[in-house]
C-alpha cells in the first residue's frame, strides 16, 4: 500500500496500479478502496465504474460488521455510500440497475452504524426526493440534522432551507435555518 502510493505520487500509474492490485488482493481495505475510487475516477486508467463497484462491493461484503471505532471503517462506510450513489443511478451497460431501495439500504447501513455524515446527508437526500416508500421529510429531518452536525455542509445548507422556509412540512424556524444557510456557506468555501 505504501509503496503503492509513493508511486502515485510520483506519477509511476501502471506501478502503482500493480502494487495496490498486490495489496488489495492480501485484503489491505484501504488499497482496495484507493483502485475503486482510481477506477471510478478514471485516474491513470480507463474509467470503469463496474471495476469500481466490484471493489466497493467486496470492501462492504468482507467489512460490514467492522468496528466503526477502527481505522479502515471510513473507506468501509465510504464504500456503502459509493455503492448507494452506484443502486441510485445505475450503472448504464451491466447488470447494476437504479434501485432505490438498495440504494437506501446502503445508506442508511453507512448511516446508522458506522455514523458516517455523507451517508447520512445522501440518505436525508434520498429520504427527501423520494417518491412513495422514500419519501419522508421527516425522517430525512433527522439524517439531514445528524449530518449538519458533524459538519457536512451540504446538509447543512439543505436543513437550513429546510428550516429557513418551512419546507416539506417541516415546521418554519427561520432564525434557526439562518444559522444553518450560514454555517454551510462558511464551511462550503
């Protein structure tokens, strides 16, 4: 893993490459996670959001019921918020279709046990614009807030509209949705 990205650093892609494959395959998480993300991302290799879904996939599959407490638990938690984007979408030529309840699933596991703030905000989202089973201002309230207070701007800026107007029948608090529009701006630049 480290020689691996010493040579990202340095620009030697296909080396490095070579070397996270060696790590990944010895069950390193974090080298696992780092070729899904190169994958997803296209960053010295062809862009493959299928290569990137098998990574985050087996990182979930293996590490689930890791401790949220131990260090590779956010490229863990990372990885089920990737997969909820991948359940969300779909990924276009596979077998990987929109799937919104897998999609919450993912989140809502990244969400409850390992804690994680995006996977909270993307739940919240999802919870939001959700149709039927999906939608639950409420709900997505709670997420949004439990992100917003861990610091995820995005979350915050949502909650602050949220509460600045009334939204979604959410009780109006506009001195309260002020403070949140301001502290995702702050937080956003």
């Amino acid at each position: 893993l480290k020689s691996g990205n010493r040579l990202l650093r340095d620009g030697q892609k296909d080396k490095a490459i070579k070397q996270l494959e060696y790590a990944a395959a010895q069950g390193v998480v974090a080298a696992q996670w780092k070729l899904a993300r190169i994958y997803a991302e296209g960053d010295g290799v062809e862009q493959s959001d299928i290569k990137a879904f098998e990574y985050f996939s087996r990182i979930a599959d293996e590490h689930a019921d890791e401790s949220p407490s131990v260090p590779q638990a956010r490229y863990v938690a990372n990885a089920f918020v990737s997969l909820g984007h991948y359940y969300r979408e779909g990924i276009a030529d596979s077998d990987v279709k929109a799937d919104l309840g897998r999609a919450r699933h993912m989140y809502a596991y990244a969400a409850s046990y390992f804690g994680d703030a995006d996977a909270q905000y993307h739940l919240g989202r999802l919870l939001l614009d959700g149709s039927g089973a999906n939608n639950d201002p409420r709900q997505a309230a709670r997420w949004l807030n439990a992100a917003a207070n861990k610091g995820q701007y995005q979350a915050q800026a949502v909650l602050g509209r949220m509460l600045f107007k009334g939204e979604n029948n959410i009780p109006r608090q506009p001195a309260r949705g002020l403070m949140w529009l301001a502290v995702a701006h702050s937080n956003a630049g």
